[in-house]
C-alpha cells in the first residue's frame, strides 16, 4: 500500500512546478518579471517590440496601431494577456529565448560555466546541449544562480532552458518541482 501511495504522490506534484510550455509560463509567473522583459525590449531591441505588438496584434485579428496608441503599461499588460494563450506559445518562447540570449547574458554564462557546458563566452552553447545534467552539479549552479540574481529570473530561465529539449531534463524538472526558491508565483 507505501508504493501505491508513493506513486501516486509522485505523479501529483503541483502543475506549476511541471509547467512545460512557454505560454503557461506567461500564466504563471510574477507580472514584475514580465514587465522587465518588455521594457527592456522596448529600450534595447525596439524592432523586436514592434514586431511583437504587430504579431501578436494580427493573432487577435486586431490592427496594430490599436495597441501602438495604449500607453506603454497598457501595451505590456496587453501583450503579457495574449502571451498567457496556447496561440501564442512560439512567439512567447522565442521572446524569452531572445530575452536570456541578449538581455541576461551573465545569467546565461553563470549557468553553462557551472554546468561546465560549452559556450561561445555570451552564453550561446557551442555544439550540442548535454543529454543529462548532474543533479549534484545542477543544485550546485542554482545555489549559485539564486545567491546572484533574482530567483523568479532563475526560475524562469532554468524554466526555458528545461523547454530546449523535448521533454527537459529529468533532473531539472525534479529541481525545479522540488525546490521552493523556483516556484513560480503570479503575486
């Protein structure tokens, strides 16, 4: 009756420690989070902003001068609402991609240099990405990580790197379900 009850418990871990796809992700995560992103797109990667409002505007059958004329908190909640949608899960996932890739690039650099993986310097991985992760190691960097950023940003980030493969990584999903610091929260 243990290993009944113990499986079960296994397969009932809290669906937002086991979220694997980037629009649940919008749903879940601290709108200040958010809000970082765009802002920084807005003030560093302006083409990419247009072209987000564009994208996600024409999604939602709407003209994008209609969001372009919101004031700029409106723009952000606006487009954070329609990331939240299953429609929108590749734009959502490439933006955090483009985010981590030229926005947070200590973060991403910290992260390979821990894991000991391969990496062109801006953290961009040279070859192939490992087809496991050391558990011992991966607790290792995310003490590090979180000591040196904000655990939502960690949490997000080892969030998207987990979407890098099919299925993630075994052990990073089991990191991410068990340890409290990377709990996404939506207060």
């Amino acid at each position: 009756m243990t290993d009944r009850k113990e499986l079960l418990h296994s397969r009932c871990i809290n669906h937002q420690d086991t979220i694997v796809n980037a629009y649940e992700i919008y749903q879940n995560i601290k709108p200040s989070i958010i809000v970082d992103l765009f802002q920084w797109m807005r003030n560093e990667e302006r083409e990419l902003y247009k072209t987000t409002v564009a994208t996600l505007a024409n999604d939602r059958k709407l003209r994008p001068v209609f969001i372009q004329k919101k004031p700029v908190a409106d723009q952000i909640a606006w487009m954070h609402k329609t990331l939240k949608l299953k429609s929108c899960d590749m734009v959502g996932e490439h933006l955090f991609q483009v985010y981590f890739m030229q926005g947070q690039q200590d973060l991403l650099v910290s992260f390979c240099d821990a894991m000991d993986i391969e990496h062109d310097g801006k953290g961009s991985v040279d070859g192939d990405l490992p087809e496991t992760l050391d558990a011992d190691k991966l607790k290792a960097a995310v003490d590090t990580l979180v000591e040196k950023f904000d655990p939502q940003l960690v949490s997000l980030y080892l969030r998207v790197f987990n979407l890098q493969t099919e299925n993630g990584w075994d052990s990073l999903t089991e990191l991410i379900a068990s340890d409290d610091r990377l709990a996404l929260s939506a207060a």
